[in-house]
C-alpha cells in the first residue's frame, strides 16, 4: 500500500507560508505597540503596517518587477525592518548587503545578486562612489537619512527615503504567490574564496520564525521570550536577517528598538529608557559592554542575551553573569537561516550552582525544534553522544538553504548524502547539548590527534591576564602541524605578563590530560588587538597571512 492523502473540495484554499502572513497577528493583538528607532523615530504598527504598503509602491513606482532585487546598505534601523517585509511581500528579492566587506566583495556581491536599486544611508555613499564603476545592475540609489533634509545630489538617486514615502499611496494589494518563491539573498563572508550566495524562500523564513518561536517560548527553559518582551537587535541585520529575531518579534508583537550604528552608550542608554529585555551580539560587542563604566551604574538584571557568531567564553559568561545579565549560547551559520541550537537551560538546571551553569550556557547548544543534528566520523557513520567523542555536525531542518545561488558544485557539497554538512566538529554530552570545537579547516592535526583550536582558546582565556586569544595551526616536520596563539592582555597586565607564563599556565592542562604535550604552543605572541571578520568572528585567514613573528625563529 502506499500513503493516503486527504480528500480535497474543489475550491479549497491552499494557505501560502508567505512573509506577509508574520504581519497579521500583531495587527489583531497589538497593533498600539511601539517601533523605536534611537531618540528619533516612535510609531505603531499600524502605522508599520501602511509604510511597508508605501515602500512596495515607492519601489513599483521606480520601476521593479517581481523577481528583482533590491538591495539594503543601512546601521540597524526601522527602515531595515520595513524592507524586511515590503521587498518579499512584492514577490521581489532583498539582498542585505554586507558593506563592510572589501570593496572588491562588496562589487561583487552586488552584481552577483543583480540588485537592481539600492536602499543607501547616507554615510555609507563614500563607499558606493569607490564600486559605483564596477557595478553592472544597479539602476537608482534610494537615499537613507534620519532628518529626510538631504537632496538628491546624483542622477542615480532616486531620491530621500521618507520624502519619497510621503508621496507613496499607504495601500498595497500584496499578492499571494508560491511559499517557495525567493524572498531574500544574503552572502557567507568568505573567509574562504569567493562570498557565497545564501537564499531563501518565504516558506523558509516562516519555518524558521515558527522555528525560534518554538525554541524559545513553547518549553519551560529558561531563559524564556513572549510578547512582553522589549526587543533590540545588536548585531547587523545584515547578517542573516538579524538571526531572523525582527519576523519572530513581528509575529509576536513585541515592542522593537533600532539603535542605528552601535555605539555602547546609546546602547545601554536605550537599554535603560526604553527597558530592552532581550537582544543579541557577539562577544566582542558584549564584551565592550561588560567593560564599559557606564553599566556598573545600571541594573541589567532584565536584559537576555543570546551570544552567537564565535563560541561565548567561560570568562565571559561570569563576567556577564555578575552584571546580571541573562547570557545564553545560541548556534547556526548563514546556510541555516541561522537557528540550529541554543544553549538553554532545562527546569531543573536552574537549581545549578553558578559554574555548573555556565559550562551549559556556554554550550554551543540543545537543537532546536525540528532541527535533527548529529555527529558523524570521516565515513559518515553516527558517533556516541557521551561527551568526548567528536566528529562532523550535520543538520537538517525545514528552513535550512536548499543551496548556493548559481553554484551547483559547492552547493551539492553542502548537502553531500542529504544533509547538510556545517563544516564544524564537535560533541554531544550526555544531556544533549551540542559542542562545537572547532571548524574542520582550522582544527589542528598534531601528533595524530585532533586539537581543537577553539578549545585551546578557551584554555588560554582561563589565564586571568587574557582577555582575547585566538589560535591558529602552522606545518611542523616533527608533528606534522603546531598550533600558534595570539593574545591579548588585560588592563594592568600589559608588561607584567610574558608569553612564558602563558605557556606554563597550558601546562597545567597537560598534567591533568586535558591537553598533550605537543597541544602547547611552542609560540604566544601578545599584540594588542586579534583580527576579526565583518560580523565580529576571529579571522583565522587574517592570523595566518599577517602572523606577528616569523615561523623560522625559536620560542
């Protein structure tokens, strides 16, 4: 026998998972609820509502078609979140364009994309004018202001944005169409080659919205996010869709706060005056928050953070925690839309000592739901979940990226045997949670044994006159490759610390088997700062082209 399938009447509705479809509900159950942006900008989504419809015909009106792309060069703002429904909702393609990438990316991704207009803030026009002669699609520039005064100086610009809108029709008839039409575009920040075009579908991004609202409201885990909470992105939005937190906070109706181009005191005074309880960043963002003196004077004991893109230390984690705030690991990559996992806590770990705790919320993470993740050895075959045993992460899920925009071949790498291949190596421990240690292309392969660089990492930040360190491999004719680290030293310790002390500290790690002999590095050199990748990631590319001693000396 094979399947049934239900019986249909004729005229039945197949009801579309379309972006526009995340719209409704806060129109039913919230729709007095706030939009910030900085100290400038308040309105509703009522009014949310009629400015999307006004930008779908701003952009119709200048020409674009279903099936073009437009492009978004802006800080995090209002205007951001607008574009995340009004270009999709059209049947249209948003590109979220990474401008701090190298000029030569930047032209790149924007042709490759085939943007068609750009949606540019106005400080951000110096850096079009250095690719503008490289571009071969772009027809008109949308210009981004926050006080709507400037002219429009070029005859590529279209003109100001908010004027613009002023003069748009508040009604648009957003079509239905198939759940599987292209809704946005976004690009891998090529640490490794030539960016790689990432795309998603409507039905895609609605799973996926479904997908954190699950993960992050529906089980008694904590830390736990509703509709009451007051929401504020601290990472770019261009770096996949915000990590998709602006459609859940949509759907859910949630007061939204936009801080424009990070700067830490607006951040925490936003915080503050618009009681933020829930955002997300990098470590090296919360790391400068933690730092920062204004916070000593603030009560952070509301505010949930998810910490992504580099893996969340133990350091950092306690000092987070002792400001009060609620620090979580979450994982995922731009192929993955990006939820993968989340670091959260079970009902009964909440009872757990302060350092039991951490050692979980600096997890890599639990999978989320509908997220099936596992393990795996160089033949494909599934590894134990008991905590030491480390292989390939591969993952499948309803939102995941079916592949790369014209590029066949690396997109059937990425789903080799019909998963999807993270490119990461890590464990399961025993309670399910997932440990990344280390990218496959960065792990170091030294004396016929794997060591994790991130691991390793994590060791020397343990040291306490480290605040950064990063680690990277180098061949070596006796163990085949050595690794090498980079650090960088806390106030107060400038001077008073040598790499010779570090090197005893991963010692102690030795004796206790934590890590071999050959695991220590033979070289640590201390700088003052570690390159980081566009999204605030160590770039390992940029360690290893720009080392700062040379191989052939001794220790």
């Amino acid at each position: 026998m094979t399947v049934r399938k239900i019986e249909r009447a004729p005229l039945a509705y197949d009801y579309p998972l379309l972006i526009k479809n995340l719209l409704r509900p806060p129109l039913r159950y919230s729709p007095q609820q706030e939009i910030v942006y900085k100290d400038i900008i308040r309105y509703n989504y009522l009014t949310l509502e009629k400015r999307i419809a006004r930008l779908a015909n701003l952009l119709k009106d200048i020409g674009i078609k279903q099936g073009e792309t437009v492009g978004i060069m802006d800080w995090d703002s209002h205007r951001y979140l607008e574009s995340f429904f009004a270009v999709p909702m059209m049947g249209c393609v948003l590109h979220t364009v990474n401008f701090r990438r190298s000029p030569e990316n930047l032209a790149y991704t924007i042709n490759h994309a085939e943007n068609r207009v750009l949606l540019i803030n106005e400080g951000l026009l110096p850096l079009f004018e250095s690719v503008k002669d490289q571009l071969k699609t772009v027809r008109k520039l949308i210009l981004l202001t926050d006080d709507g005064t400037r002219a429009a100086a070029a005859p590529e610009i279209a003109g100001e944005y908010e004027a613009l809108l002023s003069q748009s029709d508040d009604r648009y008839d957003f079509p239905d169409f198939d759940e599987d039409a292209m809704a946005t575009i976004l690009y891998t920040t090529g640490s490794t080659g030539t960016p790689k075009g990432v795309c998603f579908s409507h039905r895609q991004l609605v799973m996926h919205t479904y997908g954190l609202m699950a993960g992050f409201s529906a089980y008694q885990t904590r830390p736990m996010v509703n509709a009451g909470d007051v929401y504020m992105p601290l990472t770019p939005m261009f770096h996949v869709h915000a990590w998709g937190l602006p459609y859940l906070f949509t759907l859910m109706g949630g007061k939204q706060v936009y801080p424009g181009k990070y700067d830490p005191e607006t951040i925490l005074n936003l915080i503050a005056t618009e009681q933020v309880t829930f955002s997300h960043c990098v470590p090296t963002l919360l790391h400068t928050l933690v730092n920062c003196p204004t916070i000593k004077e603030m009560d952070m004991s509301a505010w949930k953070v998810i910490i992504g893109g580099a893996a969340l230390s133990g350091d950092l984690c306690r000092a987070g925690l002792e400001r009060g705030i609620n620090l979580f690991s979450a994982y995922g990559m731009s192929e993955t839309g990006p939820l993968l996992a989340a670091a959260i806590l079970k009902p009964e770990m909440e009872a757990w000592d302060t350092e039991r705790q951490i050692e979980k919320r600096c997890r890599t993470g639990l999978p989320a739901s509908m997220v099936d993740l596992e393990i795996v050895d160089i033949t494909g075959k599934p590894i134990p979940h008991d905590g030491k045993s480390i292989g390939e992460v591969i993952v499948r899920a309803p939102w995941l990226s079916q592949g790369y925009a014209k590029d066949p071949l690396k997109s059937a790498d990425l789903w080799a045997d019909g998963w999807l291949h993270t490119g990461d190596i890590g464990f399961i421990d025993p309670d399910g949670y997932l440990q990344v240690t280390d990218r496959l292309r960065d792990a170091i392969k030294t004396g016929g044994e794997w060591i994790a660089s991130m691991e390793l990492e994590d060791i020397i930040r343990e040291h306490e006159a480290v605040s950064e360190a990063a680690v990277t491999a180098v061949p070596d004719e006796k163990w085949g490759e050595k690794p090498l680290a980079i650090v960088v030293l806390r106030d107060g310790y400038k001077g008073k610390v040598q790499e010779e002390d570090i090197r005893q500290f991963c010692m102690k790690y030795v004796a206790t088997g934590a890590l071999p002999r050959h695991g220590v590095p033979e070289k640590i050199a201390i700088v003052d700062t570690i390159p980081t990748t566009s999204v605030g990631k160590i770039s390992k590319k940029q360690l290893k082209q720009n080392l700062p001693f040379n191989l052939e000396d001794g220790p």
